[in-house]
C-alpha cells in the first residue's frame, strides 16, 4: 500500500494538525503509517525540520486522536 495520504489544517507552535484525506482501500492510514507522517511533516511543514510538540489528526472515521512522537523543536 502507499503512504498515508493527508492536508495540514492547522500549524502553531504547541501543535500541528492534520486531516486524514486518503482513500484507503489504495492507501495507508494516517494510524498506519504514523511514523511516516511524522517524519514527512518534520521534512515538508516549512520551517526547516521545525516540529511542534505535539500533532493532532483527524482520523478516517472522523474522530480526532494524537500521534506520540519523542522529536520536538529541530529534528
């Protein structure tokens, strides 16, 4: 299966969020592929490897959960 597909609704400094948008019967969940949307935000959110402490998501039932991740500030 391909990578967890998905849009960045919100950016601050305690938190990103994001919504899961991927067809899964072709792709991953955001639950599924959690270290790969950690480190595709790490690389791809703007500010240079910047991550906040914490990331929110929507998941693709539509209940909002938070990926745990031990890379905070510049990773």
């Amino acid at each position: 299966m391909m990578e967890a597909k998905y849009e960045i609704a919100e950016i601050t400094k305690e938190y990103i969020y994001i919504i899961d948008t991927g067809n899964h019967t072709k792709v991953m969940t955001v639950t599924n592929d959690a270290d790969n949307v950690v480190k595709n935000i790490t690389k791809n959110n703007g500010k240079e490897g910047y991550l906040p402490q914490r990331i929110f998501y929507k998941d693709s039932d539509g209940f909002i959960d938070e990926i745990g991740h031990n890379c905070t500030g510049k990773c």
